[in-house]
C-alpha cells in the first residue's frame, strides 16, 4: 500500500517536476522538492521543518500540492529552538518535530545568490551573480534568459504571489518580480531598509515598498513582517473565495524581511526576550519570535481554508547569520556551533 502510494504521488508531481527543470543543468532546489515529495508520500505523508508536506494527501485531489516557501534573512543555526537556541520558535520547532529537517541543506553566503538559485534551480556561478549582492544602483539583475520557478509552475497551472524581499534586480521593469513569473507581489527590491519606514539607506535613500509595481505609500509606519503577513492571509481568503472548479492551487514565496539589519522590532516582542541581556541579541530574539508567530498565522490560515493538508511547506535562511557585535552592532544571530556565518561559505 505505501509502494502504491508512493509511485501515485511521484506521478502526480512528476509532470510539474520536468517542467520546471526544462533543459537546465546543475538544478539543485528543485530536485530538493522533487524529493521532498516523494518522500513524504512514502513516510504516512507527513512533511515539515525546512521542507514539509502537511499531514495526509487527498488522494481524491487532481491538483498538484499548494506551495508555501518561507525564507528568513541572515537567519542564522543556533536561532532556531530546536537547535538549543535560547529563542522560543514553538510553532518552527512543532513545524519541524512533525516533518523533515534537512541539516545538511547549504544555502550561498549572501542574498543575491541565494535567492537566484532558489528563482533558478541553478548555481549562481552559471549566470554571474556569485559574487555578492546587488547594490541598489547597479544597473544589474538575475539574466532575462534565465527561466524562474514561478514561470515554470505557472506553466504548471499555479497562481504565483511573490510577498517581501526580491533583491535579483530592478533596473528596468523586466527584472522586477510581476515580470518574472509573478502574479502579484508586495514587498522591496532592494537588499535592505527601514522596517517601518521602508526607507533604503544602503547607498541611497529613498522609499522602497512596493503593490505589484506601484508604491505602497500606505505601509508606511508599519511593520514589515504585518504587511507580508496580511498579504498572505488575503493570497488564501481570495483563494477560498474562487470557485473550486477552475481555482489555481497556490505558491506563495514568503521572503520575510526578519532578521536582517536594521534590527528594529515592536516593543512587544523584543519584551518577549528579557531574559537576554545583550541588547542586540535581544532585539533580534524579539524579531524571530515576530517571525514565528507570522508562520504560525500564515500556516493556521491555510488550515482554515482547508488546504493545509495539501500543501508543501518550506522554511528556510537565505545564508547564515550575522553573530552579536558584527556590522556596527547591527548583528545579532549566533551560528553556533557552526564557524563562520553571513558571507562565507563555511
């Protein structure tokens, strides 16, 4: 019975699968899914902690899995409860005792990279982003020539939302996420800002928050990590909302802003944390317990709108963390007992 169900649940995923592969060499974060899935399927149909099927397929389903890819930024090991990490994550920690924890998954040392493999199924190097990041002015991007996730499952029939942080490109519209296989997005360009002002100042200044291509003026003031959160909790009520005969199952890539520099957060969670004495420390504690209650919602939305038991869940860091004292004090993550962190390979 569990061979019968394994070879069913490949086939399902396995035409979504090559089409998102196409002719690409050295594909890496989607063979990690490909697996993922089979796997799952074979083990009671369970999934979770940086990849997760929840709970049972519904075989009677003829729709592919929804997706929910959650990156954290310069998130770092010993930041995760489970990790022995001094930070409460209940809801992460619960997500990964349930499914797989995948402890020798490698991310790039840097965002750019990162993120274009993840956009791309392919090493940085085969298009020149290994190198660092991409800095607001650099009339730079991932190549045009390059295929992205979302356009494949969008091919595949997914409806594709893009919420938080792009940072491949945004020199000419063409590099922007709505034209890189998107339906909608919300979020930034850029590698950093302000997180309530949403004010770039990493080289220049200026407003950088946007609603698909338009300037989201309205979030000013507000929290990053409550907007992304309210834009996926309207992604999934819109999706209840269609008629089931003709919706389009979802992937929704979650780019959450958290932990990365400035380390600001609403009083009330950094209080959650005063146990640390290390300012810094203390912040960014209060930052992933913001960001652990984000996942939590997000994931209990899916719940209520019953499609949580057909969804693939993926929770991951771009790179590792920048520790307590680095960058002007604006570092806070531990890596331990990890060496190194942000922008080295080891």
């Amino acid at each position: 019975v569990k061979l019968r169900k394994l070879v069913v649940q490949c086939a399902r995923i396995n035409t979504i699968m090559r089409m998102m592969i196409g002719h690409h060499h050295n594909v890496v974060f989607v063979v990690v899914v490909y697996t993922i899935l089979c796997v799952l399927s074979f083990h009671h149909d369970v999934g979770v902690g940086v990849g997760v099927l929840a709970d049972k397929q519904s075989s009677s389903s003829p729709t592919p899995p929804h997706i929910l890819f959650v990156l954290a930024d310069d998130y770092g090991w010993g930041d995760i409860g489970y990790h022995n990490s001094e930070i409460p994550t209940p809801h992460l920690d619960s997500l990964a005792a349930s499914g797989i924890k995948l402890e020798n998954y490698y991310v790039q040392p840097v965002c750019t990279p990162s993120r274009a493999s993840i956009m791309t199924g392919r090493y940085p190097i085969r298009y020149g982003l290994q190198h660092g990041v991409i800095q607001a002015p650099q009339p730079s991007g991932l190549h045009l020539n390059e295929t992205t996730l979302p356009t494949k499952l969008k091919e595949a029939g997914y409806a594709t939302h893009a919420i938080g942080k792009w940072h491949l490109g945004f020199f000419k519209w063409d590099y922007t996420p709505t034209y890189r296989g998107f339906d909608t997005h919300v979020g930034y360009y850029a590698g950093g800002e302000d997180y309530f002002s949403h004010e770039a100042s990493w080289v220049y200044t200026g407003f950088d928050f946007r609603n698909n291509t338009k300037s989201l003026w309205p979030a000013r003031g507000e929290y990053s990590s409550q907007v992304f959160e309210t834009e996926a909790l309207r992604v999934v009520s819109r999706y209840e909302k269609e008629d089931p005969a003709t919706r389009k199952p979802l992937f929704i890539y979650l780019a959450m802003q958290t932990c990365h520099d400035p380390l600001e957060v609403p009083p009330q969670f950094e209080e959650k944390c005063d146990f640390i004495q290390d300012e810094s420390r203390r912040k960014f504690c209060g930052m992933t317990v913001n960001l652990d209650l984000t996942v939590q919602n997000v994931t209990n939305a899916f719940k209520q709108a019953g499609i949580w038991n057909d969804t693939l869940f993926i929770f991951s860091t771009d790179n590792g963390g920048w520790p307590v004292g680095a960058s002007n004090g604006q570092g806070g993550a531990s890596n331990w007992p990890l060496r190194g962190g942000k922008f080295t390979l080891w």
